[in-house]
C-alpha cells in the first residue's frame, strides 16, 4: 500500500512538472510600452488631440500606447514642476513657445535634440525654420506641434449691409470700415453692433506693436524693455484711440469679449482657436463669420500677426527608459506627419509636408491664415512680460491713467522684474 502510493505521487509530480514545463515554453505576450502624455489643450482642439491619440493607439495597438491626460494650463505648468521633483513626471507633455527659456532654465526638462535626430528630422522639415525656436542657449528642448496664429475674423453679412466689398487689408481700410460698422441705432450712446473688439490683452498688443516696427525688448539679450520707445507708445495709444476717440471698439467691461458670437461685433482679430467654432455656426446658418489676414490691419511698418507654438518637450525622468524613448520619439513623429489633420482643429500646420496633402488641400481657411507673416515673442524668460503689460493695459483701457505715466512706470516695473529674474536663474 505504501509503495503503491509512493508510485501514484510520482506519476501525478511527473504530470505537473509536465505541465508547468508547457506553461514556461509558452512564449509570454508582452506589454505595450506605455507613455504618459500631459497637456492642457482643452478647447475646441481637444477633439483633435483625442482623436490622434486614439488613431495612434489603434495603428501601434500591443507595442505602444498613449495616456494622455488633459488639465488647464495653470495645473499643468505647477504639476509638471513637482511631478518631476518627486520623480514621478509624465513621459511627454506640451509647452507654449514662449515659456521654453523659463521652464528649460528651471531644470525639469530633457534636451530633445536626440529624439530631433531619431525621428530623422532637420530644420529645413519646417515652414520658416519654425523648429530653430525650440532652441535655447545652444540645445533643443522641444519640438513643434504647431503653430497657433490670431487673424481677422469679419462677419459677411454686417459687411455687405455697410456696402464693404471685402475684408480690410491695411491700416487705413480697417479704421475705416470699423467707423463704418459701428452702429448706435436707439442713440444713447451705446452702439449695438461694434466695429471691432479690443479688450486689453498683450498677444494682439504685440501684433500691433511689430506692425509699428518696434518690440518689446532690445539690447544684445533681450532685457532692455522698450515698451516706452515711439513705436510702443503707438500701439498703446492706437488702443485707447480706438475705443475712446474713434469710438468704435467698446471700453472694457461694456459687453462681453466674445461678443462676436452675438452678432454684436463686424471685425475682430482673435486667435485662430475660435476658428472651428465659428466654421460651424457658418455650416448651421446661425452666422457668417469669414476669416482674412490680420498682419497689416493695424500698421504699415511691416506685416506681423503673432505667432505661439505647442511644443512636445520631455519631462526629466531620475533615469532614461529607451523603450519609453523610441514610444516617444514614434508618436512625436506621428503627430507631426499628421500635421494636417491637427490644424483642422484650429492650428497652422508647422511641417512643409502637410502642405502637399490631400487634407490640407480642403482646409480653405486655414490656407488663408497661413498666408501671414508670423513673428514670435522674443526667446527670453520674462517674454510675455511679467503680467507688467497686461497691467499697462488695464490701467490705459479701463482705469483711464494718462499714457506718458503708463509708459514710464510699466518700463521701471519691467525693468526691475527682469533684473531680479536673472539674479534668480543666475543668467
């Protein structure tokens, strides 16, 4: 009886050693590799994004795969920061242009320039050369997505009851037709169609100064500000003129900013985000809203509209994963190389290519809008200004302070903020 139990456990370890044995030479199936992808795209473009993450994930389907998650930009630029302090930061996020010095200066991104190179790309793949402003101080520290523009948007039918042929192309027209446009129908001084909207904001601020032929820094880096120089003192003055001299453009807190939506607006230069919006109230009839160029309408030094990008940049990472890199590098190409599908959500396609294809072709708008001239904020940590313009603005706009006061302070205040950001980041 013992002996034949000994037997009968033999045979059954035999038969499960068998089995195990076919187990392990069963190749194993392996894992996608995933990546992590952040941002905070989340207007109208956001179908787009989504759209070419899950494309992606079907094309790449068992060896890579995208997780993206969108939040606001304010959350995003503060999670991004301690995400990458405790090691835990997303493998691939967006950053605008502009923020590229002052983020790649704070020491939480990787340089690109080897995934640049991976993808096979050079400079020459770009309109413009739009991928030489990634660079700052001698490496690469993102790639372009995109280039995301304002332009004119003018509603059709305010135009042709006014008797105006077409869209204004130069400085003189675009006063002109935003006086004739301007239409105060009860008398009481508050006119219910507008002929243009210009609430204080620097992006269109910058536009107009560039078309004035000045900038907001000089000097041989960048930190002299020249927001009191002739050409600036124009543009702010083109501003307060417009809405308390010409009258033709409602002060600040008359009316809403989008006011154009509402048929209350004729000529508005806004950013090209708006532009899927209003494409579809043109499909559905609910209003008429064309697009034109906006890089002469303010000035006639020389034709500018300004010009952001969403940039592809790589949080740093406590170690390199190669995997995780050449997922990287093939979803960045395959974002780029459907470059024309992602301006059809409201963006300026940035690779040469996507003007050769077949999308592109049908994309009537967007063809106009690329006709611009596009400038760029200068590549320096204190671009936008320091929030010193914006209040420039504001106190021109809304508080009534008088220009000459405005300029000097705002110059002393930006002055100031750049000295005390380069003493921080020890540039």
């Amino acid at each position: 009886m013992y002996h034949s139990k000994r037997t009968w456990f033999r045979v059954i370890l035999s038969a499960c050693l068998g089995v195990v044995a076919a187990i392990a030479a069963v190749p194993a199936v392996a894992a996608p590799v995933t990546i992590t992808y952040w941002h905070g795209i989340g207007a109208s473009d956001r179908e787009g994004q989504e759209f070419l993450v899950n494309k992606f994930n079907e094309q790449y389907a068992g060896k890579y795969k995208v997780e993206m998650t969108i939040m606001d930009w304010g959350t995003f630029y503060t999670k991004l920061a301690t995400t990458v302090a405790a090691g835990t930061a997303p493998d691939l996020g967006i950053i605008h242009l502009e923020n590229i010095p002052s983020v790649s200066l704070s020491g939480i991104l990787r340089p690109v320039d080897d995934i640049f190179q991976k993808i096979g790309l050079t400079d020459d793949d770009f309109i413009g050369a739009m991928s030489r402003h990634s660079i700052y101080r001698g490496k690469r520290w993102g790639i372009p997505l995109d280039i995301h523009c304002l332009l004119l948007y003018y509603n059709q039918d305010h135009l042709e009851k006014a008797g105006i042929p077409g869209p204004p192309v130069r400085s003189n027209e675009f006063l002109d037709y935003a006086r004739k446009l301007t239409i105060d129908r009860d008398g009481d001084g508050t006119p219910e169609q507008w002929g243009t909207r210009l609430d204080p904001w620097m992006w269109r601020l910058y536009q107009m100064l560039r078309q004035f032929g000045g900038d907001f820094y000089g000097g041989p880096d960048l930190d002299q500000p020249l927001i009191a120089e002739p050409a600036a003192k124009k543009a702010f003055q083109y501003h307060v003129d417009l809405i308390y001299k010409w009258k033709v453009a409602a002060p600040p807190g008359v009316g809403q900013f989008d006011d154009m939506f509402r048929n209350q607006v004729s000529l508005w230069v806004d950013g090209i985000w708006w532009l899927r919006s209003f494409q579809d109230m043109r499909r559905q009839g609910t209003l008429d809203i064309r697009v034109a160029r906006s890089d002469r309408v303010f000035g006639d030094e020389r034709p500018a509209t300004y010009g952001g990008s969403h940039q592809f940049v790589i949080p740093k990472q406590p170690k390199d994963d190669p995997a995780k890199l050449q997922a990287i590098a093939t979803f960045i190409d395959f974002m780029s190389r459907n470059s024309a599908i992602w301006a059809s959500y409201g963006q300026v396609p940035v690779r040469k290519a996507a003007y050769q294809t077949e999308e592109w072709q049908q994309l009537k708008d967007h063809r106009i809008i690329a006709q611009q001239t596009f400038v760029f904020l200068p590549p320096v940590p204190w671009a936008t200004g320091l929030g010193v313009i914006d209040d420039m603005l504001w106190q021109l706009l809304r508080d009534r302070v008088p220009l000459e006061n405005t300029l000097q302070t705002g110059k002393e205040r930006l002055a100031v903020g750049i000295k005390q950001m380069r003493e921080e980041l020890g540039i």
